[in-house]
C-alpha cells in the first residue's frame, strides 16, 4: 500500500503542514509529488485506476461525473492519494487536474471533528493531511504504521509553550 501526497508547492515550506510529518514517519510507504497545473506528474497520470482513489469529499455539484468507492472495495485498492494543502489549495488542484476526476473517489465514513491544532480549520468535518492517513491506515490494517504516524502527529500538534529563555529588556 501506498500513500501519494498531492502537495501544493506553497504547503512544502509551511511549518505547520503536516504532510512532511507523513512522510517523515511513513518513508516508503508514502510518495510526495509537487502539484503542478500545466504539467501532470507522470506517475498520476498512467496510475491504475483500477486500485487507485482519491482521498477528497464528494461534491454534490460536481460539473463531471464522480466514481465513489463502496466501503467493502477498499481492500483493493493500493494506493491513495491525499490532496496536500489548505482547503482552498486542495480544491484547486482538484479542479485543475482532470487526471484526478477519472479515479475513485473516497470519502471517509467518520465524522470526528479535527484535533489540528496548529491552523484553523475551514471546514467542520475537515481533518489535516495527517489524520487523513491516519483513517486511511487503520481501513487497511496498518496498525504499527497507524500508532507511529498518530504519536508522532500528537507531538506535532502539542501547544508550542514561548521561549522562556528570551528575557525583555
């Protein structure tokens, strides 16, 4: 199983993005690819839609048509790819990236709120990057990878307490 990160470039140099996190715990198991609109990433493009879906809510207004992976079909598929940006990051590259509307589309089932602590979320059911591998691990019975990526992200999201070391004059 595979986890591909579709990064906005502008997430790549954000301290508070949690994608570097997932690919820092995941290592092989998980793919970052630069998004870019005038020129599709190969891989993406010549990927096996057949065991391939897109990590990303679905929109009731969508202007093509949308393949929705049934619950019980997730175990065929080996890689997921996660839109890594803000909302309206994601939401670009999804418009922008026909590629992306041909594959299977998965929505999480859960309705947790988010714990992300680090930006504030736009969305009310919108997690980060991190808990969204997270769920996806645990569908697929990644158990070990799961608890790391969850402890590691734990320790990223932990209020940041000021330098106490910096006096005022």
């Amino acid at each position: 199983m595979k986890i591909i990160l579709l990064t906005h470039q502008r997430e790549q140099y954000k301290s508070t993005g949690t994608g570097q996190l997932v690919k820092q715990v995941l290592q092989e198991s998980c793919d970052v690819i630069e998004w870019h609109r005038k020129q599709p990433n190969d891989t993406l493009t010549s990927i096996d839609h057949l065991r391939t879906a897109l990590v990303y809510p679905i929109m009731e207004t969508a202007k093509w048509p949308i393949k929705t992976l049934p619950e019980e079909s997730i175990q065929q598929i080996e890689h997921f790819i996660i839109l890594d940006g803000t909302w309206q990051e994601a939401q670009k590259i999804y418009n922008r990236s026909p590629y992306l509307h041909s594959l299977y589309h998965y929505a999480l089932s859960n309705q947790k709120k988010s714990e992300y602590l680090l930006r504030r979320n736009q969305k009310s059911i919108g997690l980060c990057t991190a808990e969204v591998a997270i769920e996806i691990l645990q569908l697929k019975a990644q158990n070990t990878l799961s608890d790391r990526l969850r402890d590691a992200f734990a320790l990223f999201n932990a209020p940041r307490k000021p330098n106490s070391s910096q006096n005022s004059i």
